[in-house]
C-alpha cells in the first residue's frame, strides 16, 4: 500500500514468503510485490538468496542492502558448547514444522547420516502443524530412535538444546 501512496521516502524490508512465495501464488500479488519493490528507495532483506529474488524483480544493486539476522555472541559462542567428548554427533533444526520449512528432508537425510556417522542424532526444537506427519516419516524410514522432536522449549532450553549442537540446519 505504502507503494502507492506518493509519500516518500520509501523504505521496504523483505521478508521470506512476502518474497518467495506470495509473488508466485497469484500474478496480481507478483506485479504488486516487484511495483512495491521497484518503487522503494531502499530495499533490505535479511539473506542473499533474497536478494537475489529482489534484484530479478528489478531493484538495482545500489538501493539494496542485504542485512543478516545476527546471533547475540553473548549467549551463542563456542566457549558455551556443552558436548561431552566423544559423544554423537547432534545435528539440531529449530525450524518450525510447518511445510515452508521442509524439515522433512533432514528426516530423509538421516539414513544418508546415519549410514556414515551411525552414532548421529538429531533433535528438532520445534512443533508445528506436520509434527505428527514428520513423526510418522522418521518412524517409516526407522530412524525415530535417532531423530527427537523436543517441541517448543523456553528460551533457556532453547539455547542450552543449540549449545549442545555439532550441526545446525
């Protein structure tokens, strides 16, 4: 709406779906996010691959900045990892299970993993609306021993589950 309105100046944050997925679920959509886009004196978005998108729609380069989410080093540094040595590898997501985020595919993965790490875990620290269906893909594909769904956790659980990571997707 800001688009249209004649004021200026205009500033215009990209988000993930706004970007990549609202453009291409109706024509209209798509013509008014690039206008929106094409129109903004400056365009930020939080990842390259955004970016990306955002200059195919006709942003040029000068009025782009791309600004990644940052992690507060306070809390998230190596100094906090809490790994017992010689413990399994733990691959931890945070993605919520919803189906934008594809968590599915580190379940398909982990015979892959397994078969090279057989002592590799993973646990998700999220929930969503596809858990049980996930659940089910772990337990088809016989890793559920192998793959933990912790659900939502409180934000010390949360850092703690991600201090413990060797990987995170």
């Amino acid at each position: 709406m800001a688009a249209f309105s004649g004021h200026r100046p205009k500033f215009l944050t990209a988000w993930g779906s706004y970007l990549l997925s609202m453009p291409r679920s109706s024509h209209i959509l798509g013509l008014a996010v690039g206008y929106a886009m094409r129109n903004a004196d400056l365009v930020t978005s939080v990842a390259e691959h955004m970016s990306a998108a955002i200059r195919g729609m006709g942003v040029q380069s000068e009025r782009l900045i791309t600004l990644p989410f940052g992690v507060d080093t306070s809390v998230f540094h190596a100094r906090s990892r809490i790994a017992e040595a010689g413990s399994a590898p733990l691959i931890v997501s945070t993605r919520h299970l919803e189906p934008v985020y594809n968590v599915g595919l580190l379940i398909d993965a982990m015979p892959l993993i397994l078969a090279a790490l057989p002592l590799a875990r993973a646990e998700i620290l999220s929930d969503g609306s596809q858990r049980r269906q996930l659940e089910k893909q772990a337990q088809e594909l016989k890793v559920e021993g192998q793959v933990v769904f912790r659900g939502k956790l409180s934000a010390s659980d949360f850092v703690a589950g991600l201090s413990r990571a060797d990987v995170y997707v």
